[in-house]
C-alpha cells in the first residue's frame, strides 16, 4: 500500500504540504462539476463531429455502394418527366467526376446493356445531353426527342432492368458488384412481385444496391421503401449551376460549416478544461 | 463526507426509479402480447400491434426481455396475413404489391430469423405467396413463381426436415411444374426436378 501510495505520491509530481484541506472543499466540489460537466460536453461533440464526419464520407463515397465499379440501371421509360432530367444528369455528372468503372443498362419495358462493367464512367458523358435541362418549346412535343422516345418508351419494368443488370455484372466475374437504380419507380402493376423478388436475391446474394428516385410519386416510393428499405435510397450531389460538360467536382463548393465548428467547439472545451481544471502549476525552486 | 452521502442517495434513487420504471415496461410488453395477439385474431390491418408505450427510452425493457425474434416473427406473420394468399388477384386491386412486401418482410425473416422451426415456416410461407403469385395468365411468369415457390418449399425443408406443410406443399408444386409447358414444347418444366428427386419421382414418393 505504502508502494502505491509512494508512486501516486511521484506520479502527481510536487504537491504543496498543507495541513487541512476542509477549505479547499468547495473548490473541490466546484472542479469536480467542472469536470463532469466539461467531460459530457468534449464527449457529445466528438460524437457530433464523428457523426457529421462519417455522413460526410458515405456522401464522398457517392452514390454507388463499395465506390467502384458496377452497374448502372437507367430508367428511359416515357414516365420518366422532363422535370427529373436535373436529377438524372445530377447522378450522371458525379458518376463521371467519380472517375470510376461501370457498365449501363437503359431500360423501359424491356433492358439492354448500352456499356458493359467496367467502363470508364467518362463514357457516361454522351449521355448527358439527352437529360439536359432546356425550356419546353412551343408545339405539340415541347421537348428534345432523345434515341429511346420512339421506339423504346413504353411500359416500365424496373426487373427487366435488374435483371439485366446482374446478369451482366454476373457474366463480367462480379456477381456481387453493386447496382444503382435510376428510376421514377413507376414500374407496371405486374411488375412490383419481380422487383420484389429481384431485391431478396441481392439481399440474400449479398448484392449492394442503391436507388436514386427520380420524381418519383409519393405511392411509389413508399412501396419501394417498403421493397428495397428506406437505406437503399441515396440522393445525387446537387449541382449549384448546371450545364452541359462541366467539369468541375461533384462536391466543388460545399464546405464542411459544421463539421468546421464542432471541430472549433471540441478545442475551445479543451481549451476550457486546460485553463480551469489544469493542475496548478508550481514551480520548481532551488532548495 | 455529508455531501458524498447525498450524491451517493441521489444516484440509489434514480436507480431505483429507473429499475421500477423498468418494471413496469416489463409487464406493459408481457400486456402487449396477450392482448394484441388477440387483436390480431380480430384486427389484423390495425398497425398498432405488439407496440406497447413504453416509458424508459432505448428499448430497455424489450433488450432485457430478448423478444425481438418474437416480435420480428409476429409482424411477419402479420405481413402474410394481409397478402390473403388465397384471394383472387383479379378481385383486389393492389393485391400483388401487398404480396410483394409480405416476400421482402418473409425473405427479410429468413435471413435474419434466430429459430430454425420459424424460418422453416417463413419460407413455407414465402413458397405459399410464390404460389399465389403464379396465378396469372402469362404461362412465363408462371412458370418463374412455380419455380421460386419450389425453392422455398426446399429451403423451408432444409431449415426443418419434419415440416410436414412444406413437404406437401412442394409436392403440389412440382406436380404443378410438371404440368407447366416449356420452350421446346411440352414435357416436365426444367428446373427443380432437373437434378433428379421429387420434380422426377411419383407423387408422394420422396422428396
């Protein structure tokens, strides 16, 4: 006991011999609060900033799962609204900046594969123009007809797109690589049992998917909710001025105000607690 | 010293509280089952079953009582119920999409379930919605759900051998299969019986 008592005795370093401490009570008592209390605070903030930090990284990460590679599934049905075209090319854009692989699949009632996995996403490019935000023009079709508006827009089959989509992520070696939904989720009636059945084998298969919805009606996306979860839902970067070729990052622009601040308020606690809960320093005199 | 001895009754005393509230959670969960598992028998679409109002926060009570399988497995039933297997899909509007969340919760169960009897039953019941979804006129789409319906019936069996319903229910389903056309043109669906077994074998021989 002696021993420990002696190695506290060197650990706390000189201490001041006095021979009562009733009258440092209160001073005490007033640290120990200040502790606590200081202690809870630095404690909340770093949880704070950790939780802004790592919502912060999951968006850096983009939109899909794992950060590489995968499948793109676009949806070009006609119910697609010239309204979503920001959003589509919103998505289209930070795949892009991304710099990454992927493969396409464009699908409406049927899917086909436009890029195989693993092409670069700059290959995403050509694309943009046919989702370019342009005022309607007067006439009886205000908007840019785009190579799919004729021939290829009837119904909707989000499955047909899915499926597609792992089969060839399959057929490439990555039958676990992840897959992004572009979609309004307005797929047919018939369709929601397949969607349904599509997303259990990528649950059980262990398959990442994401959705970005596109417009989407309120019914609609409360049944995909219920389908592929409320976590599978991500939201493309928004772009502060879109247009057409524009390279500058997908997160240019969007300072970290918060994450800045509770980093500010972590130091000024620590501050705090150095400057009122320090130990009291004493010099060193000669004997 | 008197001041540790305040800190120290102060501390026993939201203890206490804390445990006697505890308490009472315990028995509004062991109220909530009883009761609702009643109401379930008469209200089945009420959204309100097995959520007790509880008063200490984090789900102590439902924690300390380890019911979450209970729980996870009361809701899915729940799920099935609604999707009435049995009802004509031609009659209910929005029967399919309701049949398509009542795969993702049963699916979601399987994985995730704790007891190996319940997910042998949960996929006995996924092959039961597998069937109900095969009732359409697309002889494709048909043949897909016969199919799905067929593996969960084998999977249900792979999770309970003794499950009696799963057996009968995935003979039905192969003689069904084995009625179903194909690409070539007649002849015994490929698929589940390709392998040989009970898709192959005389009903009611061996599964």
């Amino acid at each position: 006991m002696d021993t420990l008592r002696s190695f506290l005795t060197r650990l706390r370093g000189p201490t001041i011999p006095i021979a009562t401490t009733e009258v440092l009570a209160p001073a005490v008592r007033r640290t120990f609060l200040l502790r606590i209390a200081l202690g809870v605070l630095l404690i909340a903030l770093v949880v704070a900033a950790t939780a802004t930090g790592r919502s912060r990284a999951a968006a850096d990460r983009g939109l899909v799962p794992g950060g590489v590679g995968g499948m793109l599934v676009l949806d070009v049905s006609r119910s697609i609204k010239p309204e979503a075209n920001k959003t589509i090319t919103d998505a289209l854009q930070q795949l892009i900046d991304s710099h990454g692989r992927i493969g396409l699949v464009a699908f409406s009632d049927i899917a086909y594969e436009l890029l195989p996995p693993g092409s670069p996403t700059s290959e995403l490019q050509p694309l943009l123009r046919y989702f370019a935000a342009t005022p309607p023009k007067p006439g009886p079709d205000p908007f840019l007809p785009n190579p799919w508006s004729t021939n290829f827009s009837g119904g909707t089959q989000i499955s047909s797109g899915l499926a597609v989509a792992h089969a060839s992520l399959a057929r490439a070696g990555e039958p676990k690589g992840p897959i992004l939904l572009v979609s309004d989720l307005d797929t047919a009636p018939d369709d929601v049992p397949r969607v349904a059945l599509a997303f259990n084998q990528f649950r059980a298969e262990g398959v990442p998917f994401r959705i970005v919805a596109v417009a989407p009606r309120t019914d609609n996306l409360s049944l995909f909710k219920n389908l592929a979860g409320p976590g599978a839902f991500v939201h493309p970067v928004q772009r502060t001025s879109g247009g057409l070729g524009q390279t500058e990052g997908a997160q240019g622009g969007h300072t970290p105000w918060l994450l800045i601040a509770l980093a500010l308020c972590v130091l000024a606690a620590l501050a705090v607690n150095e400057h009122w809960n320090g130990r009291l320093p004493v010099p060193r005199t000669a004997p | 010293m008197s001041w540790r001895w305040l800190v120290a009754a102060v501390a026993a005393l939201a203890a206490g509280i804390c445990l006697v509230l505890l308490a009472v959670d315990v028995g509004r969960w062991n109220t909530a089952f009883a009761r609702d598992d009643v109401r379930f028998k008469v209200q089945p679409t009420r959204s309100d079953l097995w959520k007790p109002r509880t008063l200490v926060p984090f789900h102590a009570a439902k924690r300390l009582l380890g019911v979450d399988d209970d729980l996870f497995y009361r809701q899915t039933l729940r799920h099935f119920y609604l999707a009435q297997p049995r009802a004509n899909k031609y009659l209910h509007t929005n029967i399919d999409t309701i049949r398509s969340e009542a795969t993702v919760a049963l699916a979601e169960y399987i994985r995730e379930g704790t007891s190996q009897a319940r997910r042998s039953q949960a996929a006995n019941l996924l092959g039961i919605l597998g069937l109900a979804l095969a009732a359409t006129d697309d002889p494709g789409q048909r043949l897909r759900f016969l199919l799905f319906a067929s593996r969960e019936f084998r999977g249900a069996l792979t999770f309970d051998q003794s499950n009696e319903d799963a057996k009968f229910n995935l003979e039905l389903t192969l003689r069904l299969l084995k009625r179903q056309p194909t690409s070539t043109g007649g002849g015994a669906a490929h698929g589940p019986g390709r392998g040989g077994g009970a898709a192959l074998a005389k009903p009611g021989h061996g599964y």
